[in-house]
C-alpha cells in the first residue's frame, strides 16, 4: 500500500531526510494515515507540522520488503521555531549564550540570512524527535484500526505506537559527507592530538561529545600516574617510603582529577549551550498501563501506579533478586580461590613452564567469568528498574539512580570483592598484583572485541547481504537513499554512554584502590583508552545506528559514583599502608597503636580531600560572570515586561 508521496533517488530533493520512521509491516491503513496526518497537520492543530513521505523498497529474492518505511523532514522556519520549543541555547552577539527565540534570531552569532546552516543536525534531528515524541492524542479513545491501543488526551502518541509494537523504529539518519570528514579528523588518521570535540558534538550531540571528552581527560590525567608508576616497579617497590608516597599521591591524584574535571565539563557544556538548559519534563512510560489519576504538575490525567504496591515490589523481589546477585559473585569467587590453591599446589610439587603459565589460568577464566556475570547483571538491573518503578522513564534522575544503584553493586562487588578479600583477609600482596593485572588485561581484551570487533564483523556481513540483495533487484542504477536506509535499518542500535562510563569506572577503581600494589595499572589504563579512543568512535561511525542527540551539562550520577570510588581509594589505600611490613615494623609491640595512626592518616587525608575539593570552584570564574549577567538581564527583561503590561492594562482602564 502507498499512501501520500514517494521518495525515490530522483525526487528526494523536496525534502531534506533527516529521520527514518518505520512501521510494522502489517500496520492497519487506517492507522498509517491517521498517523502521517497528525505528523503533517499544523500544530494549532496538535500536529509537528513537519515533512514525511514514504519509501518504496523493491521486492528482494522474492519477498515483499515493509512499504511503511518513511522519511521525516522540515523546513527550515519549521526547525528554528521547534529550537525555541526545545529550549537551545546559542551565542549571541555579545559573546553570551541566551535561549534561542525565532522573533531574535538574527541577534544571534552566526545567524545568516534565512538560518542556513546555523542549526547542526544533531541539533535539526533532536528538534524532529522532540516534536514526533510530543505528538499527543486529542479526543481518540484508541489508534485507529487497533481498538485495543488505547489512547487518553494528552498521551504521547509516538511512545504508545512503539510499546505495542506498531512503530518499530525511528532514529536519525546519517549525513554522508559529514560522516567521512568527522571520521577521517576524528580516528582515521592515527595522530597524537586532542579529538574534534567540536564536531563530535555537532554530529552526534552533546551527550557522546561530553563522554569523548571525559575519556580523553581521564587518559591524559592518568599519563602522571603512568610515568611515575614505571619506574616505581621497575625498582625497589617494597621500599617503605616510595609505598606511601605513591598511594598519597595517588590519593591527591584522584581528588585533583574529579575536581578539575567539574572545571572542564562547565566550560564544555557553557560553550555548548547545555548548563542553563533546563530539562524537559517525564512522560510517563508507554508500556505503562493503569488506572487514570490526575497528575498535580501538568493538570492531566495519566496512569498512576500505587506507591504501596511499587515499595512491595522493591522490598519484595528487587531487593532479595540483588541479594541472590550479590550471593552468586561470592560464590563464584571463593570457587575462583579454590583454582588458584590449586594451581599453586600443583606448581609447588612440580615447578616447570608449563606449571608456571597454569599459575594464571584461574585469573583469567575469573576475569571472563566477572564480564559475563557484568553482562548478565546489566540486563538484570535494567529489568528490575523499569519493572520495579512501572510509571516513568528510565531517563528521570530517581530512576537512573535507582539504576546506577543497582549496576554500581552488581559491578563493584563482581569486580572488586576478590581484590579486596585477597588484600585485606589472605593479605596476600603477590597474588593481589598477579589478580589485579590479570583482570586488568583480560578485562581490557574482551571489551575491545565486544564492543567493537565483533558487532563490526557482524554488520559488515549484513552490509554485503543488503549490498548484493539491492543490485541484484536494481541493476546498475544508483541507490544511496534507499541503500543507505536498508543498511541502516538493520544495524544495532547505540543503547547509550551508560555500559562506556561504566567501563571507565571500572578502571579508575583499579586504579585508586590497589595501583600503589600494582603500579603498573595506570599504565594498562593509558594504553586501553587511547584504544578505546579509536575503537568507540569506530562504532559509532559505522557498527551502530546514528543516536539522536542527547543535551547534557555533565556527566550526571557518574560524577557521584567517582566520588565515592575516590573516598574509597583513601580507606582502601591507608589500610594498604597499615597492613605493610615496613609500617609494622615501626610499632611491633602494639597493632592497637599502629591501626589508630593509620586511621588517623585516614581522616587527616579525607579533609584535605574535602578541603581541596571545596576550594576549588566548579565552574570557572569567567563562566559564572557570563551566568550571572544572563540572569541578571533575564529579570531585567522580566521587569520590562511587567511594566509594559501594567501600562496596558492601565491604558485599558483609562487611568493613563
């Protein structure tokens, strides 16, 4: 079935594609066209007003390909108002980003005769997202055609298509040219050189921009770490006063390292247009089904769920499931002790090669277990997240938290639990390094061919599959909008930076907790994420569908989560350094003597870890000037307007 136009390789010049919409293939017709209507319909109306045609595939070996593909654009004065909606933030004339609005536009820098170009297309595709997503239903009791979908006023209408499986998907599409120049500046050619944040951002928005830059600021932070690490095992390690003059700086080391990056992350998010900009209000979930109660925030009837039935579920069943979770790495751990006991009795009774290599099989099948355990624990988390709170987003903050919460157990007690049994119970420093930096490499090898490698290999061979299927059906006529949108259509999709903090996480926990063990781990961390660099902006380019943009000021519940990693680090450190023979050696009649000194190191270290981390401003103080005279004019404006209309008002009453 074809509804309204076509778009073929000929005529695609009426529009600009920027986002693919697809439909099951079975979708009523009644409901494909009461959909393209409210797409297309004015939004006095309640429509997005935007662009939409259709796209026709040619059968393929035989088999009808889906007819409700379609492509969505806008025009450009279309664009430039839904920029006011979503509330961009732009450079104005004097140097100082303000909330964008249409009737100043050309106040704006940059801004240049129609707005041709003064919108990125992250920023053009967000924009078309957020008015598909606040596409909301009116009077309908139901979709049409599917009696059972229902439907209420003020119901987001893209998200409730998606929950029952009508919409497929929809995601942004690839700009050819500006792909190719962003790949070859960004990882095509191996250089040594900072990351085109600047276009990573007009690219793909301000979300992954902010993760490439923290992944590149956690490397070049850790380069000190590095070079003071190497020569630190090379020579005499053991030596008492190089100990604890690595695992201080390593404690200052961490503080100094969070707290210049809230510095870097303000003048990022400044410059992009982020740290003002508030945050768009939750809808509720689309999968969610309940009662209708009246919301007090936005004065609709939505679903409720009951508070006592959501403490049930989490008392009752997330809470005894983390527990299990918790049980099982434990389990799975002192299994793991048990391999390597015995892999050191077999090497004791025949000390040989082939002994000696067995000595790291236990730690390696550990650390495989530990990333599938990972693996499983994520999916886990998030099944428990959206079932245990039923009625939000996973994007609101108590969620994400209450997620992070779930993940950080899961993950720091899969990863970290053996360490800190074998340090602080076996206080056994051989085996700790041996541990620590088979996990480290291990761990670092396996993310590298999942992540990239192998969703790679696996979309290379879907590529040739589409490549051969289009020009065996087509012959030798040209197809890039077709054969772009085949192809990206059966790519995977980005699920996010969450499981790329988490990786980053992960290492600088193996960094500020036991590098002073093992002072080499810092230098294992550099050489991963200059990979990492290259093989996550690989991905993004060519294994994974083009996410849409995602504003963000900082790096959220992450910048919590290396706090509290970093407090650890400092107990974690000061009772490395208690439990070393030269410190014991210093009071070898009294251990009550020796733990109440080290204790209070600790908290010597902690203040000044609190001190250093209130001294130092998180925003830099140009950036708070330029903030304050933005409020400054916003209540002087609020003023203006004010006086304005009682002057009006007061015209009316005829007083003046």
């Amino acid at each position: 079935m074809q509804l309204g136009l076509s778009v073929s390789d000929s005529d695609v010049s009426s529009f600009t594609p920027l986002v693919v919409l697809e439909l099951a293939d079975d979708t009523k017709a009644e409901a494909i066209t009461w959909l393209l209507n409210r797409i297309r319909d004015k939004q006095k109306n309640g429509g997005a007003e935007l662009l939409v045609d259709q796209l026709l595939f040619p059968a393929q070996d035989g088999q009808k390909s889906n007819p409700n593909v379609f492509v969505v654009g806008s025009t450009l004065q279309r664009l430039l108002k839904g920029a006011e909606d979503v509330g961009l933030f732009k450079e104005f004339q004097d140097g100082i980003m303000r909330g964008f609005t249409y009737a100043n536009r050309e106040s704006f820098k940059d801004f240049y005769g129609d707005g041709e170009g003064f919108l990125s297309d992250a920023e053009c595709q967000y924009i078309i997202k957020h008015e598909l997503d606040t596409l909301r239903a009116k009077n309908e009791e139901h979709v049409p055609g599917y009696p059972k979908v229902k439907l209420y006023p003020g119901k987001s209408v893209v998200r409730r298509l998606q929950s029952k499986g009508v919409l497929v998907q929809y995601f942004p599409l690839h700009n050819k040219e500006d792909l190719k120049r962003l790949s070859f500046s960004w990882y095509k050619k191996i250089k040594l050189s900072f990351q085109p944040l600047d276009d990573i951002r007009h690219y793909f928005g301000e979300g992954l921009a902010l993760y490439f830059g923290f992944l590149e600021y956690f490397t070049f932070a850790l380069v000190p770490m590095a070079l003071i690490g190497i020569p630190y095992y090379l020579f005499d390690w053991e030596d008492y006063d190089k100990y604890v003059l690595f695992a201080v700086f390593n404690l200052v080391w961490s503080t100094v390292f969070l707290e210049v990056w809230k510095r870097c992350s303000a003048t990022f998010a400044y410059g992009w247009g982020t740290l003002s900009r508030k945050k768009a209000f939750e809808e509720p979930r689309a999968g969610f089904h309940g009662a209708l109660g009246f919301n007090p925030i936005t004065g609709r009837e939505e679903p409720v769920y009951p508070s006592s039935k959501r403490q049930l579920r989490i008392y009752l069943v997330s809470v005894p499931f983390v527990l299990l979770c918790l049980y099982l790495s434990f389990y799975v751990m002192m299994v793991y002790f048990d391999m390597e006991n015995w892999a050191i009795s077999v090497y004791n009774e025949n000390p040989n090669f082939g002994t000696g290599i067995l000595l790291f099989v236990p730690s390696i099948i550990y650390a495989v277990v530990i990333e599938i355990m990972n693996l499983l624990y994520r999916y886990a988390a998030e099944f428990l997240t959206n079932w245990g709170e039923p009625e939000i987003l996973l994007f609101s903050f108590l969620i994400t938290v209450f997620f992070f919460f779930v993940c950080f157990q899961f993950n720091f007690v899969n990863c970290f639990a053996s360490l800190f049994y074998i340090a602080f119970v076996m206080q056994d420093m051989v085996l700790l390094r041996q541990s620590l930096a088979t996990l480290l490499i291990t761990s670092q090898i396996l993310n590298q061919v999942m992540e990239a490698f192998l969703p790679y290999w696996l979309q290379r061979r879907r590529n040739k599959k589409v490549h051969k299927r289009m020009r065996r059906v087509m012959g030798d006529k040209e197809l890039p909008l077709l054969e772009q949108v085949q192809l990206e259509t059966e790519m995977n999709t980005y699920l996010g930076t969450f499981d790329d903090y988490l990786e980053q996480f992960l290492l600088f926990g193996y960094v500020s907790l036991f590098s002073c063990v093992y002072p080499l781990a810092a230098v294992l961390v550099v050489l991963n994420n200059i990979t990492e660099v290259y093989s996550d902006a690989f991905k993004m380019c060519h294994v994974f569908k083009r996410p849409f943009s995602e504003p963000a000021a900082n790096i959220g519940v992450w910048q919590l989560a290396f706090e509290t990693m970093s407090i650890i680090a400092v107990v974690t450190n000061c009772a490395l350094i208690g439990l070393s023979s030269q410190v014991k050696a210093y009071f070898p009649e009294s251990e009550t003597q020796m733990i109440l000194i080290v204790v209070a190191i600790e908290h010597v270290l902690l203040a000044f870890k609190f001190i250093l981390a209130f001294v130092i401003p998180d925003v830099p103080k140009d950036i708070q000037v330029k903030l304050a005279k933005l409020e400054f004019d916003s209540l002087e404006a609020l003023k203006k307007r004010v006086k304005s209309q009682l002057i009006l008002k007061l015209q009316y009453v005829g007083i003046l």
